[in-house]
C-alpha cells in the first residue's frame, strides 16, 4: 500500500481562493461574481488585486447565472460563486436555459458542498447536485479531494471551453496531492494500485478511501485506489482497467446514492463489463444539524464504511 502523509489539514474552499488569485494575475479576462458570500468563497485577495473584474450581485443568484451567461458573449471568463445548495438547486433552470442549452462558458464555482457544511442543517447540505448538474448535456462536473487540487482545478478549468459545476467545501481536511501538479479534466488518477477491489472515490472521500485502504491492508486485501475528481466527463478507460484487474469495486462519496459517482460508475459496468458494485453514499436520506465529523459517521461516510462495503462486494464476487 503506497503510504500518503500531509502536514496540514486545509479546506478546499481556500484552494479555490488561492486559485482565483493565481487567475486574477495572469489571465485578464476571467471576472468573479459572488452572491453575497465573499468571505465564505475565498474571494478576498482576487478582489483586492482586481477591484474592476468582480461584480456583487447580492442574494439573486438566478440573477448572477444570467449576468454570468451574458459576461461570455463578451469574451469574459466568469466565476459565479456561491454555496452549492443555492448554485445549483435554488437556480436549475437559469443553469439549464440561459447556460447549457447555448453551451456559455460560465464556471459555476460552489462551496459548502454535501454533509460537511455542518451544523447549518439540512436545508444547507446540498446532496443531490452532482447528479442535477450531470444530467445537463454539456456540463463538465469536478469535486476534487483537497486544497491542493482545488487550486489545480480552479486554474485549469480557466482555459476549459465550456460550461463547468466546480465543486468543494467547507471543512479542514488532510492535503495530502502535490502543489505542483497538472489538472487533466475527465483523468482519473490511480492512488494505489491493487488487485483485488478498486475503490473509487471523490472529493473528501478520496482521503477516507485511503485511510481505508491501509486497514485493508491488515486483513490481506490489497486495494486500488483511484480519485475520481472529474465525475463527468467520466474516465471511464481508467475505471474499466481497474475492473478488469480486481472484478469488483466500491464508490465512495459525499452525495446522495441516487445521481451520484457510484451511478455513473454502474451504467459504465452495466454497459462494458458487468461486475459487483457497493456504494459508499447518504442512501435517500436528507442532512441534519451537526459537526463535520458527527455527520460523515452517522451517515456512513468514513473509512471503516468503505471497508465494510469491500469486504462485502469481494464476497459477493467469490
């Protein structure tokens, strides 16, 4: 098992804010839009530096996606920010008329992603918007794992023609991938390599699957590890080859069951090379009040869940 340490734990939030800076200095035409969450998107230094290309468009985020489309006919590169609750269900239907159907190159950038925003509640903790945005022809879908990566993604979707849905969040989490390294949008990147049960993983769950996979190395299993931080366009030449070598896998995610990476994981199995599947997900079931922490093990969200769910699908495989 290739060992992964971090020496800090960060949010991923701030890695977009560090993105938007590093954007803010070389590419003059990006241009940021908040609704009125600046301090909670990380937005503080790309304003400062670029007073002239950040509009506040207030609690009027339909409003902002439309700004945001029309900014493209200019040749702008907007940023439209916000929670991922409002930048995504509060606003389906701007997204979908004013933003996918013309193919507008808007980068819907949210935060407070999934069960992590914590003791906000239910009503705050989106759990359905990977699937709302990938079922939207056109529309590119990331959550990557860390602050890190954040910052990858946020500086390469710049040079992405195309509507995307950036996803991340608000908690503390190890950062634990390279400073360095490249994004390649819809490439998979293989953590561990394994025999016999692919776990495929995104956003804060890649670092549980890793954890995951040390304690299934002391029962004898020997897992491959892959961050799945582009769900849509899916890699799914990397998930195929994985397949192939273990026979089995488990998704493991930060979104509802229904709509998310595992679904997209299954129609891929289901089409080329059917095999035992188990999901690592919230099973239909909304949020609540609570502490990051408190709510990713009442839910089911941990490492030990996702050796549960591979030491059950290795079962079903035999």
């Amino acid at each position: 098992m290739r060992t992964y340490t971090f020496t800090e734990k960060k949010d991923t939030r701030s890695g977009f804010g560090a993105g938007m800076a590093e954007l803010g200095r070389k590419n003059p035409d990006v241009v940021a839009l908040c609704a009125d969450l600046v301090a909670s998107l990380k937005l503080d230094t790309f304003i400062k530096e670029n007073p002239e290309r950040f509009i506040q468009c207030g609690i009027a985020e339909a409003n902002m996606i439309g700004v945001a489309a029309g900014l493209t006919l200019s040749g702008l590169i907007p940023f439209a920010t916000t929670f991922a609750n409002f930048g995504s269900s509060r606003v389906y239907d701007q997204i979908r008329q004013a933003v996918a159907y013309s193919n507008k190159n808007v980068k819907i950038c949210v935060s407070h992603a999934g069960l992590t925003l914590g003791e906000d509640g239910a009503t705050h903790q989106v759990l359905e918007d990977i699937g709302m945005m990938k079922s939207l022809p056109g529309m590119t879908v990331i959550n990557p794992c860390d602050f890190n990566q954040t910052k990858a993604a946020t500086i390469a979707i710049a040079d992405y023609e195309g509507p995307v849905y950036l996803r991340f969040g608000r908690p503390v989490v190890p950062n634990f991938t390279p400073a360095d390294q490249p994004f390649e949008i819809g490439k998979a990147i293989v953590l561990n390599e394994g025999a016999d049960v692919s776990i495929f993983a995104t956003g804060h769950l890649v670092w549980q699957a890793l954890e995951a996979g040390k304690l299934l190395v002391e029962q004898g299993i020997d897992a491959e590890i892959i961050n799945i931080h582009t769900i849509k366009p899916l890699d799914k030449e990397a998930i195929l080859k994985s397949i192939y070598k273990t026979g089995c896998a488990v998704t493991a995610e930060e979104h509802q069951m229904n709509g998310g990476l595992g679904d997209s994981v299954a129609q891929v199995l289901s089409l080329n090379h059917p095999a035992p599947l188990e999901m690592v997900a919230v099973n239909d079931s909304f949020g609540e009040s609570g502490t990051p922490d408190q709510l990713m093990e009442k839910y089911g969200l941990t490492a030990a869940s996702i050796v549960a769910k591979a030491l059950a699908v290795i079962q079903r495989k035999k």
